[in-house]
C-alpha cells in the first residue's frame, strides 16, 4: 500500500474529516502540520493548491477532502 501524507492545520474541519474518512477505512496515513507560514507556502508552492487538507497518496497528490471522497465514492480509495 502507498504511503498516504495528510498536510493539515488543527482547526481546520476538512482536514478532520479527511482523516476521518482514512480512519474509518484503516488506511494508515502520516499527518504533517502546516500551521506554520513558511511550511504552508512550501506546500503550496509545491502542489499550487491554497487550501488544506493537502492530501498525497505515494508521490500523487490527490487534492483536499472532496477529491479524497470521491475517490472513496467512486470505490478508487481501496
């Protein structure tokens, strides 16, 4: 199974809900806090996406929480 990296702030809702949502399927994930300013402009210089969660599965980045639940909508996520 790819590795699976959550970049998330604390109060963010959608970044718990994609945790959730990983949780819930028993898919193990690293979570990496971003709150810092210079880490969440690293990330989005990296992926050019400006909002959390940043979600990547192996080198893939997949997007935020609504990409990740469609990919479980669409059976992809197993």
């Amino acid at each position: 199974m790819p590795k699976v990296t959550v970049y998330t702030i604390p109060y963010c809702p959608y970044c718990q809900r994609a945790k959730l949502l990983l949780k819930s399927k028993d898919v193990p994930f690293e979570e990496v806090d971003v709150s810092d300013d210079a880490d969440r402009e690293w990330i989005t210089a990296k992926t050019h996406w400006p909002t959390v969660p940043q979600i990547f599965i192996g080198d893939e980045f997949v997007g935020g929480y609504d990409q990740l639940q469609a990919l479980e909508d669409e059976g992809r996520l197993d």
